[in-house]
C-alpha cells in the first residue's frame, strides 16, 4: 500500500514537472534564434506535497507550485523581450 502511494505521488510529481519544463521552453523559444538561453531551477515540489496524504490535496499543492512557477516563468520571459527591444531601439 505504502508502495502505491508513494508512486502516486511521483506521477503527479512527475506530471507538474514535465508541464514546468514545457512552460519554460515554449517561454524561451523564441531566443534560440539569438543564442539566449535561459535555465530556473524547478519548483520544489516535493516540499509542497510533503505531509498530505489525499490524492486531491497532493494534486492540489503540485498545480499550485506549477502556476506559481509559471507566473515566474512568464515575468522572466517578459523582462527578457522588454530588454531585447531596448536593445533594437538602441
């Protein structure tokens, strides 16, 4: 039982973490093309679902941490097109 749970747990784990990392390179695609690459080091989501014990309340907490990783993705991204048109104006 124990066994089940924890792969439980690490497919929705697994899950969040696949959508972060598509998240983040969808977001920085577009600065290949100029040799930009960018990393983030992934949300801690073992930390959030550490002591829930429903599958509802784990999913909960790794889409959580997910849409706040995105949030940081996407301001990260925007800060990156705002500096790349200063650039061109420049």
């Amino acid at each position: 039982m124990k066994a089940q749970k924890e792969a439980i747990k690490e497919r929705i784990v697994m899950a969040a973490l696949d959508g972060f990392r598509e998240h983040l390179k969808s977001s920085f695609s577009e600065f290949k093309k100029f040799g930009l690459t960018f990393s983030m080091t992934h949300p801690a989501f073992g930390e959030a679902i550490k002591g829930l014990k429903t599958r509802e309340s784990i999913e909960a907490a790794a889409a959580s941490c997910l849409t706040e990783a995105k949030i940081a993705i996407d301001a990260v991204a925007r800060e990156a097109r705002v500096a790349g048109a200063r650039l061109r104006i420049a």
